[in-house]
C-alpha cells in the first residue's frame, strides 16, 4: 500500500467544507496550528507535536472543489501529498483525502504510513465533520449498538466474514468476496448495497465501507445515503464463552433520510437475527 485513501460525507455545504481546509484558524481547530495561504506554491507549516514541524507546499488549488499539498514531516527525508476533493451530494459534501506517495519508505518505516492512516480516520477526519456538523446544528450521534452473543468471538467473526455466516443473519441474496479489498453486494428485494472490505482482525474487528447503494423505500429523496459511510464491528468481552459486538455505523445519523428505517433494520438484524444465528445456528435473514 502506497497511499492512504479515506472518504466520508458531511452534512453542510461544500463552501463551508472548504473554509474548513483552507482558512489557517479553522484548520488549526481539526489538525494542527500552521500559517496555511491558499496560494499555489505559497510555503507553509503545520506544527504536530509529536512528528516536529510539518513542511509543506501548496500544489493546486480549485475552489471549492480540490487543494492539493506536499506534505513532509521532519523525520522524513521524501514529501509526501495530500490532496482534498469535494463533491456536492444534494445539501451534503463528500469529501475524499489522497495521501499519496508513500511507496518510498523502507519496510521498517510502514508503521509511519500506519500511524498517519489511523490519524486521518480517528482523529483529523472526524473532528473536522464534527467541527462542521455541530456547528451546522447535525448531531453527530451514528448509529450504534452492542450485543452480548453467547458465543466465543471466533465464532461471531465468521458471522460476519463468510459467506455462509452473512447469508445466515443478513441476506440470503449476497455476492460475498472475502479478504482485505474485497468488494461483495448484499440486497434486499431492490434495495442493493455494496461494501467494501477494509480491515480485517481475526476474532476482533471487521471494518467495511459502503462504496454504492440504492435505497428503494417509499419517501426518500435519496436513494444512496449510506454511500461513503463506515461500518465498524468490534468484537470483545473477558469470557470465551460470551462476546459482547460493538457496532458503529458511521455516517448513519438522525438528519438522514432513512435514519429512523436503517435504525429498525440493524436493531434487527443485530440484535435479534444475528445473535440467534450465532447462539442457535438460525437467524432471521431477509428473505423475499
């Protein structure tokens, strides 16, 4: 992997995202302090307290819509790029960060690359859309639930990364690809989504991303709100015989459209369908 690629969707409008990645005080509230100038080939810092002083260099500019900048830590000796795109999606932005140029570092150094993809996607990326959406009067309150299973986590795992153990508790109507990349489409009558596998720890996580989606249901304007949302499935719990599922559906917010819909379907299929699926061997999946 030689560049870290992360997308979300924030519910205001793309102007006031882009104020947010180009003014030096707005930056400084979700990343670092800098003297940031939206000028192409105007120089600038951004003061990381932990990688030291963050040399970069501003490469391109289009606004609203793209900025693109060299970016090189002190402990490196190449720059890397980081470029913004963003993309009106009816009242709401998706925004998608590039950081690329990753493919000079030493196999001892990839922990760096590491290190920065859990900084954009747990931190820089999240405080900016809270920043953005509380400020816009959004909660920021996703979807989420937790589960106890009674059942060791080995076991809810393959729930929910084999094609049997999806097909048990989801849908039987599934194209299920397993592995890091891979992409598998679950439907539901006309009502399709389309995920992509994005981490995988055995017996502890299972992150995906919905790349496409169609939303057929009476009343929605949109038929693709979950597109650019994360699913995070965390599995814990002290006993190897119970495990307790901790869900985050990120994106999945009450100002959407199909929040309250969505709501009853993972309440469902979560804590109804896949608990019995795991604990009995019989979920409750759709069926047409």
């Amino acid at each position: 992997m030689n560049s870290i690629k992360k997308e979300l969707v924030i519910n205001t409008s793309a102007i006031r995202v882009w104020e947010h990645l180009t003014n030096p005080a707005k930056i400084a509230g979700w990343f670092w302090p800098n003297d940031f100038e939206p000028r192409v080939g105007s120089h600038f810092t951004l003061d990381c307290a932990h990688e030291g002083r963050i040399s970069c260099m501003v490469k391109e500019v289009i606004a609203p819509r793209k900025l693109v900048y060299s970016f090189k830590p002190a402990n490196m000796i190449f720059e890397t790029l980081v470029t913004f795109t963003l993309e009106e999606v009816g009242s709401a932005t998706r925004l998608t960060l590039l950081h690329s140029g990753w493919d000079k570092l030493k196999p001892e150094e990839v922990a760096l690359l590491e290190k920065f993809e859990l900084g954009w996607e747990n931190q820089f990326l999240h405080r900016l859309k809270t920043s953005l959406e509380s400020s816009n009067g959004y909660s920021h309150k996703n979807y989420s639930c937790e589960v106890a299973i009674f059942a060791p986590a080995s076991k809810v795992y393959a729930a929910l990364t084999t094609p049997e153990g999806l097909k048990g508790w989801w849908t039987g109507t599934c194209e299920v690809r397993t592995g890091v990349g891979a992409k598998s489409a679950f439907r539901f009558g006309e009502t399709y989504n389309v995920m992509l596998t994005e981490k995988l720890t055995p017996d502890q996580e299972v992150v995906w991303r919905c790349l496409e989606q169609f939303h057929k249901a009476d009343g929605l304007r949109r038929a693709d709100e979950w597109a650019a949302t994360t699913l995070r499935f965390r599995l814990g719990g002290s006993s190897p015989s119970a495990t307790v599922l901790h869900f985050e559906h990120v994106g999945l917010v009450p100002q959407l459209e199909c929040y309250q819909i969505c709501e009853q379907g993972w309440n469902h299929f979560l804590k109804e369908s896949l608990k019995r699926y795991v604990e009995t061997g019989r979920g409750a999946p759709y069926a047409r």
